[in-house]
C-alpha cells in the first residue's frame, strides 16, 4: 500500500503526524544509543587498551574524545544505560504506533511517559542550561499540550 503525504494528512492531523515522526526518531535514536553502549560494553578492554596504545590524528579529535568517554564509564553503568535505552526505545516505537493508528492507550502512554520526563527536563535546565535541553522541553511541552487538549476530539472523528 503506497501512502502519499495528502493520503496520510487527510486522515492524520498534521500536528499528529509531526508526532509520530518526532516519536519515530526518537526511538531510532535510542536503539542505536543502546546498540552502541552495549557494543561498548561488550569491548570495553578492547576499547580501554586501544584508547590507551594509539595515537590518534588530530583530525579525529571526536573519536579520541568518544574514546576517553566510553573508557571511563563503568561497565555497569554501561549495561544498565544499553538496556534502559533499548527499553526506551522500544517503549517511544510503541507510542508511535499507537498515536498512528489513534489509540487511547497510546494517548495515556505518551501522556505519562512525556509528563514524567518534563520535570526532569526542567531540572536539568537548571543545571546547565543548553538549546538542545530548551528544544526538547519546549517539545515535550507541546506534545503534551496538544495531546491532552485534542487528540480526544479526533479520536471520536474516526
């Protein structure tokens, strides 16, 4: 089946599908997060001996900082972020699913997952305040606005 972008408008608010394709990245993102950390994990001493016994070009100054980042991260913290990231992103890939097709426990889902998170959020803008912390806030934010307040009313339309 072949989905044009007027198909899925005309049956999808624009707004929801900005959702789901928001939720969609998301989960991308956090499963290549978990693949990574736990590849990590999984070479740890390999990663440790090489960061230790090469030396690097300058022009790969991003590797070299990576590099001494993973080292020093414990193995456990290792293993536990890979896993609370795969969890996660099988979790947002759920909600994107469910606000697709227009679910009510979808719409709870995100609702408790994004409500939970924006104190967080705002915690840790009050740490350090960053344009990519203020971005997803302000995201998160409108995602549980319009959520709570319209995404009932299509869900009776349908």
């Amino acid at each position: 089946m072949v989905y044009s972008i007027k198909n899925i408008l005309s049956k999808h608010p624009p707004t929801l599908v900005a959702i789901i394709i928001y939720k969609v990245f998301v989960a991308i993102l956090l499963a290549i997060t978990a693949i990574a950390l736990l590849l990590a994990l999984k070479n740890h001493e390999s990663l440790e001996t090489f960061s230790e016994s090469y030396m690097l070009e300058a022009k790969h100054q991003i590797i070299n900082w990576l590099l001494d980042k993973l080292v020093l991260i414990n193995p456990r913290t290792l293993k536990f972020s890979g896993i609370a990231s795969a969890i996660y992103s099988i979790l947002t890939a759920i909600e994107a699913i469910g606000l697709w097709y227009e679910k009510a426990w979808a719409r709870f889902l995100v609702l408790g997952l994004v409500g939970l998170s924006i104190p967080l959020e705002i915690y840790e803008l009050f740490r350090e305040i960053t344009p990519l912390k203020l971005i997803i806030l302000i995201i998160n934010v409108g995602i549980f606005g319009y959520l709570l307040y319209f995404f009932p009313k299509h869900e009776h339309q349908h």
